[in-house]
C-alpha cells in the first residue's frame, strides 16, 4: 500500500495562559495544512527529563500548571478546524469506561465530518492516576485493562447507532515487545514508535509478522514516529514511516518554525 507522507503536530495545552492561547495555536496549525493535529490526554503536565528508548524519563519536580482536559477540547476542535484531521496523542484507557470512550469518539467523529483518529494506550503518568483517583496499578495490570478495553471499544462502535461517520483509525503508541506490539498488530490502523532506526527496523518487521498471525497485513498499520530533523526522517521515510509528529508548546509560545520545516519537507518529498 502506498500512502501518502503525512505531518502531525501534537499542540500541548500544559503551561498555557489561557484557552484562548490553545485554541489559536490549533487554528493556526489547522490554516497552515498540517495533516493531523493532537492533543495529550493528561490531567496534569508532565515534566520530563529526556525520552530515552521511547520512555519518558521524569524530572524530579512535577509542578501544577495550567492545563485542559483533552476530549472537551476535542469537540471544540472538530467545529473549529476543517482539514486536519484531530486526535490525542493517546487518551490514557483507565481513566473512562471503554464503552463510553468509544460513544465519545464515535460522537467526535460525527462533530468533525469523519476526521477523528482514536489515539489508545495503557498510560503510565502515576500523578494523572492518583489525584484524580484512578488505581495506578502495576504495568501487567494496566496492560490487561488496555487488551479488555480494546476489545470493548471495537464492540461499542460496531453497535453504536450512528456508527462513526467512518471506519475510526485505531493509533497505539508503543516499541514493548511482549504486550504493545502484539496490541498494535491485533488492533491499530495507526503504529506510533520512538526509536532509533535500527531499532525501529527491527521492531517493524515484527509487527509485521505479529499481524500475519491475526490474519492482517503489517503494511495495513501506517507508521509514526517523532520528527528530528530532515535527514532522520528521510531514514524513516525510507524505512516506511509515513507520519511525523512534531510538537507545539506553551513554553516557546507555540512557535510555528518547527513545524513550518517538517511541512516544507513533506512539500519537498
């Protein structure tokens, strides 16, 4: 399958002045083509050292600051904006009831015409779980919670009435071989890695033969990686990646540049 080259921008809230801030920095990315636009699905900010291995190494000190909840903003987001498609870089399973999560999705969808991408993974940011009273749990259990939850959302939307204006592309994020990649082979129309490219390599021809044997094709699940610079992502490129997120926040203003180079570079390829 061939697909297109494809720019995301997730576009933090964390640290924010206002909503007003959020929203215009959305509408911008929006006016300039971006292909897809997400938000996260955190309660509060996390503040991180480092990504190291495609896991999030956190600072010492994780300070309150303005923040917004995703999904709400996700329905502002399909009446606001009119070609990107819209997402979270990915909504945390154990904080909502899966059925519920996927009426929400199905209910975005029909907000945006048909552009929602439904972004899962099992979670891991402790302080989202814990002040708002969720059990953190161990990463075996909040794993088992993710496999039950996509097999209830896949159920919910197939019965919804409505359906989703479309069949709603499932992304998952994840590089663990043992209970993420068998995820994303059984279920996500979208993979969402950070590695290195040799790793990366390594972990795509395994999805690929993980899909086989739930009867798919590995080269149904689009690639996604992070954006680093263009010589990177012509690695990547070449290595089947066709989606490069990139990433907005409050901290330089929401500053275009960035993702003004990975579009020129997506124009360019």
């Amino acid at each position: 399958m061939t697909r297109p080259l494809r720019v995301a921008v997730q576009i933090q809230p964390g640290g924010t002045p206002d909503y007003r801030t959020w929203r215009n920095a959305v509408l911008a990315a929006d006016d300039l083509g971006v292909d897809v636009i997400f938000g996260y699905d955190h309660f509060h900010r996390p503040a991180m050292e480092a990504i190291v291995g495609g896991k999030p190494i956190l600072a010492e000190d994780q300070p309150d600051v303005s923040n917004f909840e995703g999904w709400t903003a996700l329905a502002s987001w399909g009446e606001i904006t009119s070609h990107a498609e819209i997402g979270l870089l990915v909504t945390g399973v154990g904080y909502r009831n899966a059925d519920l999560l996927a009426d929400m999705a199905r209910t975005v969808d029909h907000i945006s015409g048909g552009r929602l991408i439904l972004g899962l993974g099992a979670g891991w940011y402790e302080k989202d779980y814990t002040t708002y009273g969720y059990e953190f749990g161990t990463a075996g259990s909040r794993f088992d919670l993710f496999d039950e939850s996509l097999e209830r959302i896949e159920r919910r939307l197939a019965a919804l009435v409505p359906p989703p204006v479309r069949k709603l592309p499932i992304l998952i994020g994840g590089t663990g071989p043992k209970r993420a990649l068998p995820a994303i082979a059984r279920h996500a129309d979208i993979w969402h890695a950070f590695q290195d490219i040799e790793a990366y390599r390594r972990s795509s021809d395994l999805v690929d033969e993980l899909a086989a044997s739930f009867s798919r094709r590995g080269s149904d699940i689009e690639r996604s990686t992070l954006w680093v610079d263009d010589p990177s992502a012509d690695a990547f490129r070449d290595a089947g990646v066709t989606l490069f997120q990139t990433e907005l926040t409050s901290d330089d203003g929401y500053d275009l540049t960035s993702l003004k180079q990975v579009l020129r570079w997506r124009d360019n390829g």
